[in-house]
C-alpha cells in the first residue's frame, strides 16, 4: 500500500477501485460560444464517461437561437420547449452525445451542463425547457436521471473547488417597501409570511432576518458574519438587460438598485456565501403574460452573482407563483441539508413542481463542475479500512512520510499566498493566473535580476514578511504565536530564528500542530520538501535525534550532512535516529532552495542522472521512495513541488513501479487552476488504486492522530 496524503474535492462512497468506476456518473457539457461576426454560436461539446478518456468536439457556427421566436411563444410552454429543443438539436452531433451520454450512464445521472458564454439577452431563455431530442419530448431538466444546470465561467474566473463542510448558516432578506404600490404592476409583499415561508425550508440552518433590505445593511451583515446561504426575497425588472431590484431605504421605501451593484459589493467580500437563493415576488396582475412583470431580473442577477464568486445561484425567471415557489425551495433544502451536490438538490426540486404551469422557472447557475458545495474530510475510498491498514503500517515502521510546505502554512503561509505577496512587493508584470505559482514567480526574478540571487531575495522577503505579522500579532488575538517574540530575534536578515520560535510556540500549544503528529510517526526516514527545519525540532522535542541531509542536486553541493559528515559514513536509519531529507533545500542553505522553475529542471535532471551515483548506504532511500508506502501530507496538486516529485518518484525505482502499489492522496481542496475531478481521473490513471483524503494539513493530520492513535 503506498499512502498518498495530498488535496482536492470529489468524495465518493464506493468500495473498490472498479465499484467507483461503475458508479461514476457521466458529465456532458454543451458550451455555448457568441460568435458576434456571425451573430450565432460556436458549440463546444464534452463528455466524460465511465470508462473513457473525455470526448471533445468543436463545432463551427452550428447554432442560431432565434430569442424573439422563443419570446412569442412564452405564454405556451409546450411550443417554447419545441422551439428550443428544433434550434439545439438541429445539429446531429448535439443530439448523437446527448443520446451517447444517456446510454453511457445507464442508470446513473448524467450532469447536463449548458456553459453560456454570450450576450445577456440569451440569459432570460428559458433553457430548462429543452426537450429530450425524438419522439420522446419530455423535458431533460425534469426527466429524473439528468442533472441539468447552467455553468458559468470567464476568462479571469478562477474555478471553484468545493468548501469544507461548515457550519449551517443563512441570511434571509425580504425586500418589502411600504410604498410598493407606487411601482406599476408590482404587489406588495408580506413580510411576515416571505420570513415564515423561509425559515421554514431553512430550518436546518441557524437563519438571522434582516430587519431592513437596504444594499448596504445586506452587504455589512455578510461581511460580519459568514453565512452560507443568502436567501432574498424582491421584485425585480430589466432595463435594457440590466437587472434592477426594488429594495428598502433607511426609511423602509423603495429603493430601485442596480443589481450590479450587489454583485460588485459581494465580489469584494472575503467569505461569500456558498448558494443565493433568489425568489422572485409576483407581480399584481400577471394577466396573460405572467413573465412580464419580472422579465428575469433576478435569472439575470445570477449570473453576475456567480461572476462574483457565489459558487451556486439559484433564481427565479419570470413570475413564478408563490406556491411553485415555495414548495420548490422547500424540496430543494430538504434534499441539501443531506446531499451537498446542488444539481441534484435542484433536479428533485425541479420533479417537485413539475406539473406546475411555471416548473421552469427556478434555474441553477453553477460554478462547480462536480456539482457538489461541500466536501467531507475523509479518504474517497474504503475509508475505514485505509485507517487501519494506515495504523498497523505506521506500528511497525513501514511508512515513509514525504511532508510537503503545507505543514508550515500556519507560519509562512502556502506557496500561493507567498507567490502572490512576493509578486505584489516587487510589483512584477506577471499575468494574475501566474502570480500565484511560486516557480513562475521565482523565474521572474531569475530571468530580470542576477539568478544565483533569487534564494537571497526570498529570505530577505520572508524576513520582511515576518515582520509585518509581528507589527500586527495581537491585535485581536492574545494567543497569536507572534506576539511578543523576544527582540534578539527581529534584528538581522535571517528568518529561521523566528520560524522556529513560533513553531515551538504553535507545538506546546497544539497536540495536533502538523509538525508534532508528524513528529509521532516513528519513522526511519522522512523526506521533505519543506525548507524550515520545524520538522527536525519536533522529533528533538519528542526524544529523538535526526540526520539532516539536502539532496545534493546543484554543481556546487557536495555528499555531505549539514554536520559536515560524509552521507558515507552515515548509519542505517532508526526510529530513535531517523533521517531527514530536505529534496528541495533549506532556508538555512539558501543555495539548496530549489525555486525557480530552471532550478525544478536542474534538479529533476540531477534526480535521475545522480540516483546511481549516490553512496551505497542512501540504498535506504531508495528503499524508502521505491518499496515502502508512502504517506504525502501538504501538497497541492498545481505546486511545482508535488508535481516533480511526484515525477521523480516514479522515476526512481523505475517506469510504473508506483502502479504496483495501493495509494492514498491528501490534496488540499484550495485548487483554482486545475479542475478537482481532473486531477482525480489523472492520479487514477497514473496509479493502480489512488486513496485520496481531500482536506487541509492541518485537518488531515488532526485525524490521523485520531485515527492511528498516536502518542504527541
């Protein structure tokens, strides 16, 4: 069994590798691209299968859809659907994946995804109301096993992965000014029965009510408080494709807002809510156009809603019944208090007003590609028997523990955070998508300044960033393991001393401080590519006494320990006297730091030319990587460090010999570059039986010492 610990977010529940294959839905997306020349769509089509790489098309100028003919027939839902589903399956080749997706699934769900990348006009068709293509013509979005729903992304939108499971918490916000009736075919609400209805479908969640629906007191009571689900209630129009809502004054009158405005306000927040529900308000006397007194105004607020980084929205179109409304929302909650994935959620809903006139309306934009809000901290697979086997492996000793920069984010931060303030500092032109890769920023520096400085300049700069947490430790926190560091400490330019007296400090205060459980592994050998030396002075706290080597990968280092002792005359590796290997430097030898990413090829290049060359007694490390499982704790997947190790591994004992081995994956879910389900279906296919425990470091680790009991 090789144990990976690394972080991403798809659990599943199954019990085997070929249980999960079987089990595994089918995701068909249908992306729609403006083609404004042409004033039509290009179509890109995808789907993933079971048990198939995905299947990609492109497809040139293939689509029109005529909005004023959907418009006309809006008052006949049977008419629309026809309309809708002749423009989309007037290519075969839509109409051939859809029918290949459904036969794939069997009787698994397939996830239908619409991904609209167009004027916002196309936003108000009423998308639900596509038919399944044949003789058949029943509605896809409520035909049970296809989970319909619209994705959203753009070009600066990182993804979003799944959140840790967090607790129940909503905002309810009825808008309900006294002078409604000034407002043409607008009917005024009832507070109390809108607040009623809502804690009602809401109650699992701890829900606060707004006392007043003015913009600014639902954009400060979201800032205070970091609720997961914001349920709003308001009337709402569009002007010229703009959504308007009808919210409160100070007064409690009328405020005619911009939603944009909303949408600006709520991008700017550092906790957003994970899901928006949005219901519409009916308007005083629909007559025989019930759509037109609400146009969509707060579909049309969804979208931008998600643009600004509400994973999930879901909203009303048209002038949905209050009953339709209500039953919808209460299904839906009843269904995610229990199962996370939002597009199933919104499918039972869907079922549970279909025979309403206005079914259609609730829609769902989503900015998860696996559908699923939160993610619980646990291995994908055989979870309990992964503990187990885990614990008997780390009792006798054959676990080697590879400890990645996450352990120290509590210190330093991730990679990320520190690719993104060294770039701010020094103010480079580096792309947003590139600021937060550590390698990429690095070899900025390398390429504009003098390259053997750059190790130089991120001490400097994680000196100076040290220093700005001790300026503000304390503040609100007493218990900050920065406040009052002794001042010997904070003069000169080296980091390490303050690295180690706060991770003292964060050890004696926390059993399950990554570093200390970490500490309790008991292993013969660990190999790191963390660059404090947290990790060697918690194994001196806990009784034992490390070796310390840097993996001689830069012309310059010679085989030696950071003692001086030749790696020749190094021991065989104890428990009581484990080995520490730095693959990637230290800060305290600042030319070891693999950094940039010439020096991640240097050192790849030096891994396997030199893995021959090493003394004869490093045959233990090798053991270590090739034979032993192995535990991986604090990576993610993007980071250059997991990805050329990860290489490196399987390079060290020969092609495919981790194919051979049962793996478990900790990958921290933290991914907005690289899709979550992608870098499952990557690490599945590269490995025999891949185990993944999707959760922080520090939850990861917290469990373990649970779970393996150990002694910290």
């Amino acid at each position: 069994m090789l144990a990976l610990s690394v972080t991403s977010s798809r659990p599943t529940q199954t019990c085997s590798m070929r249980a999960r294959v079987m089990a595994m839905a089918v995701d068909l997306e249908l992306g729609l691209v403006w083609d404004n020349d042409q004033e039509n769509f290009e179509v890109n089509l995808r789907m993933s299968g079971p048990e198939s790489l995905d299947q990609m098309e492109f497809l040139r100028h293939a689509i029109t859809i005529d909005a004023d003919a959907l418009r006309a027939a809006h008052a006949d839902e049977d008419e629309y659907g026809a309309r809708l589903t002749g423009m989309i399956f007037s290519q075969p080749k839509i109409e051939k994946y859809y029918r290949d997706a459904i036969r794939a699934a069997g009787t698994e769900s397939v996830h239908f995804r619409i991904h609209l990348n167009g004027p916002a006009r196309f936003h108000q068709v009423r998308w639900e109301s596509l038919r399944a293509p044949g003789k058949d013509g029943r509605p896809i979005a409520t035909s049970g096993n296809v989970l319909l729903s619209r994705y959203l992304s753009g070009e600066n939108w990182p993804l979003i992965p799944s959140k840790p499971f967090r607790e129940r918490r909503a905002l309810i916000v009825v808008a309900a000014p006294a002078d409604v009736e000034q407002y043409k075919d607008l009917a005024p609400v009832d507070r109390a029965a809108e607040v009623a209805r809502a804690t009602s479908s809401l109650a699992d969640y701890r829900s606060d009510v707004l006392g007043h629906a003015t913009l600014d007191e639902i954009i400060r009571r979201m800032e205070k408080t970091p609720y997961e689900v914001l349920y709003l209630v308001a009337h709402g129009w569009l002007t010229e494709d703009v959504p308007r809502l009808l919210l409160e004054n100070a007064d409690g009158n009328g405020d005619v807002v911009d939603a944009r405005r909303l949408a600006e306000r709520v991008h700017a927040m550092a906790h957003k809510p994970t899901l928006a529900m949005l219901v519409s308000c009916q308007s005083a006397d629909p007559g025989e156009n019930p759509a037109s007194a609400d146009s969509g105004a707060l579909a049309g607020l969804g979208p931008r809603l998600s643009e600004a980084g509400i994973p999930a929205v879901v909203a009303m179109q048209g002038n949905i019944a209050m009953a339709t409304a209500e039953k919808f929302v209460k299904q839906f909650f009843d269904v995610f208090k229990n199962d996370a994935a939002v597009d199933v959620a919104m499918a039972k809903a869907r079922a549970a007003v279909r025979t309403q006139p206005d079914w259609w309306a609730p829609v769902l934009f989503s900015r998860l590609r696996s559908g699923r809000a939160y993610h619980k901290p646990e291995f994908t697979t055989l979870a309990g028997e992964t503990w187990d086997d885990l614990k008997l492996l780390l009792e006798r000793h054959r676990v080697t523990p590879v400890l990645g920069p996450g352990l120290a984010d509590g210190i330093l931060g991730t990679r990320a955070e520190i690719a993104r303030r060294w770039a701010l500092r020094w103010q480079m032109p580096i792309a947003w998508h590139g600021r937060s890769n550590l390698a990429q920023v690095a070899q900025f520096l390398r390429v504009t300044k003098k390259s053997g400085m750059v190790p130089h300049y991120l001490t400097e700069f994680l000196m100076t960033d040290l220093l700005e947490r001790v300026e503000t430790a304390g503040h609100d926190n007493r218990d900050d393991p920065f406040v009052n560091l002794p001042s010997r400490l904070l003069t000169g330019s080296d980091p390490v001393p303050i690295i180690q007296e706060v991770g003292k400090r964060m050890r004696s205060r926390d059993a399950a401080d990554p570093y200390r459980v970490a500490a309790a592994l008991k292993s013969r050998i660990f190999v790191t590519t963390g660059w404090t030396g947290l990790l060697q002075d918690a194994l001196q706290e806990a009784g034992f006494r490390p070796r310390t080597m840097c993996y001689p990968w830069y012309p310059e280092s010679r085989s030696r320990d950071i003692e001086g002792v030749p790696l020749e005359a190094w021991p065989p590796p104890t428990v009581e006297e484990p080995w520490v290997c730095h693959l990637f430097g230290r800060l305290a030898e600042p030319e070891s730091l693999v950094l940039t990413e010439d020096d991640y090829f240097a050192w790849l290049s030096a891994w396997i030319g030199k893995r021959n060359q090493l003394p004869e007694t490093l045959s233990e490390l090798s053991t270590a990587l090739s034979v032993r499982p192995l535990l991986f704790v604090g990576y993610q997947l993007r980071d250059w460090d997991f990805q050329v190790l990860f290489q490196g591994i399987q390079n060290f004992g020969g092609q495919g010999m981790l194919n051979n081995l049962n793996v478990g994956v900790q990958l921290m879910p933290e991914v907005d570059v690289i899709e979550p389900e992608a870098a499952q279906r990557y690490l599945e296919s590269a490995l025999k039986d891949v185990r993944i425990f999707w959760s922080d470091t520090k939850t990861f680790m917290k469990t373990l010492r649970e779970k393996a009991e150990l002694e910290t």
